[in-house]
C-alpha cells in the first residue's frame, strides 16, 4: 500500500513539473546583455547556445547558465525575460593590471615572471583566486630546485578602479640549504670517494663560499647520477642500475642528505662489433673510426665517440643528416655484447645558399670571405665547422652558431646559417695621470680591427707628457687580394726628453714609417713581411749613462796631475804647508781620438756611432694558430717566429730574433690550462759594435711578468759621473795653515794609479753625478726570456662568461745581457737562479671600451733591484 502511494505522488509531481515548464516557455525575439565592461558581447553570444528565434525552456536557461559560466570571465550571471526580449546580466571578473614582486634577490624577476605566465597569471589576464595556491606552489618549486626549502611566499589582491586589480607578491627565500651528507649505497667495485669526485654537488669545503658546490641543486643532481652511470657503463657494468634517490632534510630544512642505492651488475666484454644499415662509403674506412674491439671490456663512451666519428665521417662526404646508432645486445650467459653499428647515411646534401645573421655592423662580404664551404658543393661538417672557427678568429664577435637546414620540398639540398653576435671589435685607451718625474700625462688609442665592418684594421694613438711626445698610425688589409695577401702601413713619430726626468739623460725624435705584407700558406699558417724606414736622432745630456755617453765631460782646457802628486798635496795640506804655482806638474787632458779611451775610459755607445740614425728595417715572420678565438682563447694554440734586420745601407746593423707561442689545454668541464712563452735575442753584426742601447728588450709588467712594475726588470746601467777635481795651488795669504776659499785655484783631474782606492787605473778618477735622481731605472738587455702557467676558471655569479677570463697565474722571467759591460749594475748573461716570478689572479673584460685588464700578485721569487707591484690595472689592452 505503501508502495502505490509514492508512486502516485511522483507522477503527479511530474504533471504539475510539466505543466509549470509549459507555462514558461518562450519565443526570443531579441537578445540583449547587461554588464559588460572590458569582455566584447561577441564573447558572449559565441560561449550562449541561445539564439534569437528559439523557443526557451527552463532547462535551456540554465544551461545556457552553466555555458557562460565555462568561460572564466564572470562572477555572476543572471537571466530575465523583457516580453519577449532575452536579458543576459553579468558580473565580470576583475582584470590584473600589475603585478609586483618583492624581496627575490637570488631568482630573477624575469624568471619569476616567466614562471607565473606559465602557470595562467600575468599582466591583462583575468584575475581568479583559485589559481593563487597553484601560483604560490609554482614559485616556491622554484625556490626549492634551488635548495631553498624554507622559502614562503604571500600573496595581496589590492582593487583598483575600473574592476581591476593588483596582485602584490612578497616572497621569503630563505636560505640555500647545505648539503651535509652524499652516500652512495651498494657499490663494491668503486669506493664513494671515488665515485664523490664525479659529483658537482658536494659537502661544505673551505671554497664552498666562492664555488657554491655545497647547495643542493635538483639539475646539479640530475647531472651527477648521470655521470656515474657513464662511469659505470664505460668501465663495462652494463647491467648498472640506479635503484633509487633518497633526498632528506634536517628538521630545520638547513641540511640535505643525499643517499644513492646502486646495483652495479656484471662487467660485459665486447664479443663482436657489427656494421648494418647502408654505410654509404667503404666499410674498412668505417672500421677505422670505431674505437671498440673484440675482447675489451664495453665501454659506453667509445661506443658514442665511435658513432660520432662515423657520423662526422660522413658529414665529410656530404650525408649531413647521416644518423649512425651503436646498439648494444647482452647476452647474459657468457656476459659479453654484441655491438652493432647501425648507419642511415641518408641523401648526399649540397649546400644551396649560406645565409649571414646577426652582422649588424660587419658586411657580409667580410663573412663570406671566410667560408671553406663552397655554395653549390657537397655539405661537409668539417668544412662548416672550420668556416665557424675562422669566423670566431675574427674577434670581431662574441659568439658564432650555425645550423644546417633542410631545404622544404629539396630532398638533397641544404642552407647554411651562421648567426654571429658581435662585440666591440675596437679598443679605446685613455689614461690620465700625475708623476713627481714625469708631471702630469695623458694618453690616448683607438684600435678598430673591424673598420666600418669591411674587416680592415685601423689604429691612432697619441700621448703627451713634460718628456715625451708620440704619434702613430697604423693601416692593414687582411684581404689585400682575394686570395688573403694583406698590405698594410705604419707611420710614427716619437720625440721623448729623458733628460727632464733626471733618468737616462738623453732625448730622441724617431720619424719613420713601413709597408707591410702577409701571406698565407694554410687557413692556419701565414708569412709576414715588412720593410720601412727609420730617421732617428739621439741628444745625450751632460748626465747621461756611461753606456750611452762617456762621462763626464771635459773642457778643452782640462787638465790632470797623477795619483803620487794628489796625495803629496794632501801631505803638504796636512801639514799646514801651501804650494805655490808650479809646484806640481800639470798635463792636458788629451783630446787626440788615439789617446782619448786610455785616459778618459770606455767610451759609450753615442761615442762611437754618432748621434743621428738613418736606417732601412726589414721584419720577416711566420705564424700559426689553431685558436678557438680571436679574444679570449679557450682552446687551441698560436707561434710565432720573427727576425727583425737592419739592412746594410744604414747607419746601424743590427738584428732581433723572436719566438711567441701559447697553448690553451682543457683540464676539466670549466678550467683550461695556459702555458705562454716568449723568447727574444738581439745583437749587433756588421760594423756595428754593439746592440744600440734604444733597441734594449725590457721584461715586467702586462703582457710580461706580472706582479712586477712595468720594464723594471734587468740589467741596470752605470749612473752618469762627474769629475773628481783637485785645486793645485794653495797660497795661504793670511798665514794661519787654514785653507780659506780665496786662496786656492788651478782645479785639475786625478789620474788613477791603484785600484785598491775604487778607481779604475789609467783613468781619470770620476765621482757618481749629483744630478742622477734614480740609478735605478732599468737599462733592458739582448735576451728575453718569459713563461707564464694560467689555470683559466669561469667567474662566480656572472651567467654571460663569454666577455670575462678569470685565471690564477704564474709568471716568470727577465731580460739578461750577454754583452754587459765591466761597470753595470745587475747585469748578468743567462741564469736560472736570476729569473724573478709572481703569482697571483688576473682578470680581462672586454668592455665596451675595450679590454680591461686587472692583476693581484705577489712576487715569489725576485732579484735585488727588482720593484713590485702587487695591483696593476690596463684599460685597451689584454695581458
């Protein structure tokens, strides 16, 4: 009875349900929409199912409810009916019109900001509030992939005018989590020290401050397990298995714990090495590149550098799509692979068009003169790759890709793309001093080795101070003919004083010029020659060194008496006795060229060669470079051998050998390893004597050895002399055996008799000149000699490495002088013992004025004379 009684209810419920729907029901004649402001009412009408003409029920409004809802961009929708006109009223939902973030210092904004776009929330999109928590969740997945685990952040709305909104978001990041433990589970073959050295991540060390290699890092992580999975299958374990990564934290999130568990497996020996596919070319030049034989123990790596070399062979050929794939087959009874190479040569390509990108200053002509890889021929890799280091020597660009692409509908056919970022290919110098010796100096270059983008290089400077006046303009062409001769020029004028700093006591003017020319012999080796034109012209001064000018100098009417009549003049003045005219005799100082050197001593080298040059120089050279890069070299190496002559015909003959290397040799992922040289030997030949002193090499400084002031190394020269005088006569007028002023006369030399008294026998006795201010100063030598040791690293904290070179350093070197003469002050031929070095870091940034160089050494072996320098700082040359 029950039963009956609800089914009778429910069907009379459903009666009144269909009646009430009837009753509702209407024909729509119009549609209009209420409370738009920013969304279009065409984004209305396409999200309704409504249109005008239908008849609606009920259940069509609320669908038609559901439906806009769907769209996201309202809060509330409302609909009536006007007659028989269909009233849409909604309420949209704000608009983001800002947001800022606040209190990031480690993660950028831009990165923060890419993160939030990624996950639905960024400036001019509707604001929702059930996207904050997964908005909150995406940043703090940033903080903690970088270890910061107790990063929060919080979130504010603030309503603008005009339905609007800004989304405020401040952020604690917390401090980077340490890393305390890594552990490695299961390994018995490798012990974890072992396997720890191949992490990047590692426990707090002494240098974990500047490295940072003590921050958990998921990336970092990632990479690690995938180095020790490499070390496992290249040493044979090719059943290795990671079985898991436990990462833990302290209570207080400061600390990660890092826990491996590994399954090492068996260690497989290759039982065969198999080729399949379509080789494309011979297989036995194919087997030549594969590094696996049978019966070694598996190795992944030479089975991927095998399929590289394969790939790369092919790539030479013209297959530059060639896909070549080693596969491993175990075969776990005997515990040995089968190796089978398989090779997809694909179609022969040829390059249709090469295509320049990026060169916003450069031609392209410049570029293109470059390529190795011809437009029409075979694509070859090497070829391109080789076309992407010449491009990269240019050092008129920061960075060089390239890519090969597919020609659309061409099956055989290829464009080479080479996009270039350019950096500043000039360097300008200026420098604005003040020394007690030299007064106030200022100096100016420019460099520009990439001329208005034809590639010509083209270089001016000039320098001014009280002593010293220069000028220099220099031209070269690299591409003087197609074939790459270059031609370029110099012209120079120099006029220094020396003699107003109190130093060497001379002064020069140097008018000259040369022509030049360069040859290649191979994409990597080129000859050099040059020959020019040099009129030069020395003034010595009254104080100049012995090696330069003998001194002193001597009146016409000089005369002398000898070292027995000196010291009986001393007696008679001991003794309170004065000497009458005539008393002691007097010789002239001789001025005959015969007897002048006996008398006077060694003449130096104005003496005896005059004092204006004209002269015809010759340079020859050679050099090859296999260098990754123009500026800032990380791999590869450069020599170069030069001789420097002056020709027969001039007034000097003379010659420079020289010899410059440096190779760059990687030591692991980030630190390169630099070794420099640079020797250099001179001397005279010919009718010259002896090496003209203006032509001296000079060792310390940039680009020398640092940690040492610049040219302050080597041999000294003998300090200028004046004469020691002598009064011989006395005629004591007051009679009271005192000398007064008055009373004496008839100055004259001391001609030296014994050694024993600090003079030179047979010479006229001299005394050091009172107006040498600096004895010290560095007088260079004929034999150069300098090596540097560089450990290259990557700057902390600088994400663009490409314009920065940091390296800890060793230098060593000096000048030495095979030809020292009797009297020089630390001179000395070749020895080890005499070679002076410093340590310390360096660092080069290529600014936009050019290279800018800094030093921070410290001397670890060094001579008596030698003068530190411990901060040396360079702006418009490298070191």
């Amino acid at each position: 009875m029950m039963q009956v009684s609800i089914r009778l209810f429910g069907l009379l419920l459903a009666a009144c349900f269909s009646v009430a729907v009837h009753a509702q029901t209407f024909r729509v004649n119009d549609i209009r929409v209420e409370g738009l402001q920013r969304v279009s009412a065409g984004t209305v009408f396409s999200a309704l199912p409504i249109r005008v003409g239908d008849t609606l029920s009920p259940v069509d409004l609320q669908r038609s409810t559901r439906e806009l809802f769907k769209v996201g961009l309202f809060t509330d929708v409302s609909i009536g009916r006007d007659g028989d006109v269909l009233v849409l009223i909604v309420k949209e939902r704000p608009a983001i019109n800002e947001i800022t973030i606040e209190g990031n210092k480690v993660i950028k904004t831009e990165q923060l900001m890419e993160s939030l776009t990624d996950n639905g929330l960024s400036e001019g999109q509707i604001y929702q509030s059930a996207t904050l928590n997964g908005i909150s969740q995406a940043l703090e997945r940033e903080y903690i992939g970088q270890g910061r685990y107790g990063a929060s952040v919080d979130i504010e709305i603030e309503d603008l005018p005009r339905n609007q909104v800004k989304v405020l978001i401040t952020i604690n990041e917390g401090e980077t989590a340490r890393i305390k433990k890594i552990n490695v589970v299961g390994n018995q073959a490798f012990d974890n020290e072992t396997l720890l050295k191949l992490f990047e991540l590692q426990t707090t060390g002494w240098f974990s401050w500047i490295t940072g290699d003590d921050k958990y890092n998921r990336e970092k992580l990632t990479g690690d397990i995938e180095r020790v999975e490499s070390y496992y299958l290249d040493r044979g374990y090719l059943g290795f298995n990671l079985v898991s990564t436990q990462v833990s934290l302290s209570p207080d999130k400061s600390q990660v714990f890092i826990t491996l568990n590994v399954a090492e497996g068996d260690i497989y020996k290759v039982s065969e090495v198999d080729l399949a596919g379509d080789p494309a070319i011979a297989e036995q030049y194919i087997r030549r590149l594969i590094l696996l034989r049978e019966g070694d123990t598996f190795s992944q790596s030479l089975m991927t550098t095998s399929a590289e070399y394969i790939t790369n062979r092919l790539g030479n050929e013209g297959y530059t799509f060639a896909e070549v794939e080693g596969i491993p087959e175990r075969n776990e009874e005997d515990k040995t692979v089968k190796v089978t190479f398989f090779v997809d040569p694909k179609k022969r390509a040829y390059v249709r068009r090469i295509n320049f990108r990026g060169n916003t200053n450069t031609k392209d002509n410049v570029l293109r003169r470059e390529m190795r890889q011809m437009e029409g021929g075979a694509a070859s890799t090497s070829q391109i790759e080789h076309s992407k280091i010449r491009l990269q020597r240019l050092s008129y660009f920061k960075e060089v890709t390239v890519d090969t692409v597919e020609v659309p509908g061409v099956a055989d056919q290829v464009d080479v793309d080479f996009t270039v970022e350019e950096q500043p290919s000039g360097s300008m110098g200026l420098q604005l001093g003040y020394a007690e010796y030299s007064g106030l100096m200022i100096s100016g270059n420019i460099q520009q080795s990439n001329w208005f983008g034809t590639g010509k290089q083209v270089g001016i400077s000039a320098s001014h101070s009280v002593y010293q006046t220069a000028y220099n303009f220099n031209y070269n062409d690299p591409y003087f003919t197609p074939d790459g001769v270059s031609r370029g020029f110099d012209l120079f004028y120099q006029s220094s004083d020396y003699g107003q700093i109190n130093v060497a006591g001379y002064s020069t003017d140097i008018l000259g010029g040369n022509v030049s020319f360069g040859y290649p012999i191979s994409d990597i080796e080129r000859l050099s020659f040059s020959v020019g034109f040099r009129n030069l012209t020395v003034k010595p001064s009254s104080y100049s060194v012995r090696e330069i000018l003998r001194t002193p100098l001597y009146a016409d009417s000089a005369e002398y008496i000898t070292q027995d009549d000196y010291f009986e003049l001393l007696d008679l003045i001991a003794q309170g006795n004065d000497f009458p005219t005539g008393l002691i005799d007097t010789l002239p100082v001789p001025s005959d060229e015969n007897d002048i050197d006996l008398i006077k001593g060694e003449p130096g080298f104005l003496d005896v060669n005059g004092t204006e040059f004209h002269d015809f120089v010759t340079n020859v050279g050679w050099a090859k470079s296999t260098l990754n890069r123009g500026i800032l070299a990380t791999r590869g190496s450069s020599q170069r051998l030069g001789l420097e002559v002056a020709l027969p015909g001039g007034d000097l003959e003379y010659y420079k050998l020289s010899y410059d290397a440096q190779m760059f040799q990687p030591l692991t992922r980030s630190l390169t390893l630099r070794l420099r040289t640079r020797l250099s030997y001179s001397d005279a030949y010919g009718e010259t004597d002896e090496l003209p002193f203006f032509e001296h090499s000079y060792a310390g400084g940039f680009g020398s050895v640092r940690g040492f002031e610049r040219n302050s190394l080597g041999p000294r020269a003998t300090p200028a002399e004046q004469q020691f005088l002598q009064y011989s006569t006395w005629d004591d007028l007051n009679g009271d055996g005192v000398i007064d002023s008055n009373e004496t006369g008839g100055y004259v030399n001391v001609l030296c008799e014994d050694s024993e008294l600090g003079c030179r026998p047979g010479q006229l006795i001299t005394t050091p000149s009172s107006q040498v201010t600096d004895q010290s100063r560095s007088f260079g030598g004929n034999f150069l000699v300098e090596t540097s040791l560089e450990v290259i690293f990557p700057l902390p904290f600088i994400e663009d490495q490409r314009s920065f070179q940091t390296a800890l350093f060793v230098d060593a070197g000096n000048v030495f002088d095979t030809n020292c003469s009797s009297t020089q002050i630390n001179c000395y031929d070749f020895a080890l013992d005499r070679i002076s070095s410093a340590a310390g870091l360096g660092l080069t940034w290529i600014s936009s004025f050019g290279p800018m160089t800094f030093s921070l050494s410290k001397a670890l072996h060094k001579n008596e004379l030698d003068r530190e320098e411990s901060f040396q700082f360079s702006m418009g040359r490298t070191f």
